[in-house]
C-alpha cells in the first residue's frame, strides 16, 4: 500500500487538491479557521491561507510527492518532494486533523 492510500480521507483530498491546482478544493479541506504554518509564518483562515497559496502553494504551481508517513494521535506528518516554481526539495508536512476536517498543516524542513 503506497503512502498516499494510508493517509485520512481528509489529507489525501487536500494533496490531490493541491496537485490539481484547485485551491478551493484545498481550502474546502481545512476547518473555516485552520491555518497553514509555512516555516513559522501562520496563516489562519480561507482567506489569509488563499493569499499565501496565491503567491507560495497552488499559486506556484505546487507538486507533492509523498515518500514517508507518520501517525501519532491525530497528528500526520509526511515528507513530501516538493517541486513546482516555487520552493522544491524535501519538506516535512504536518496535519492536524478534527472533526474529519485540516486545522493545521504545518511546512517544516
């Protein structure tokens, strides 16, 4: 079984979101007042998320690869090569998940 098929429901509509570019699938993905923590900037929100996907995410035309999962609680962090035109490399993306619902995906080396 691949990484992605062992993710939530809920993550694995937000990475297929994002790789499709479709950024109000990606924000459908996340609670109203979820937030992004790209490297210790925190978005909270649709609409300060948009702004920073606009510019930095689905804007930058994002591809994400999941190479490695892990689950703790209802935490799930992966590592994900990130290509686009954008940043691109290894990140580590970690999801928090309640209510069947992203309140926090937090961007980390």
């Amino acid at each position: 079984m691949s990484a992605r098929h062992a993710l939530p429901p809920i993550v694995n509509a937000s990475l297929e979101a994002a790789n499709a570019h479709d950024t109000d699938g990606w924000l459908m993905t996340f609670s109203p007042g979820g937030a992004v923590n790209d490297w210790g900037r925190v978005f909270t929100g649709h609409d300060a998320m948009r702004d920073w996907s606009d510019t930095e995410f689905i804007g930058a035309n994002v591809d994400l690869r999941v190479t490695e999962l892990r689950k703790q609680d209802d935490s799930i962090t992966l590592t994900a090569q990130v290509g686009g035109d954008g940043f691109n490399g290894l990140s580590h993306f970690e999801f928090t998940v309640q209510d069947e619902r992203i309140t926090l995906m937090r961007i980390t080396a």
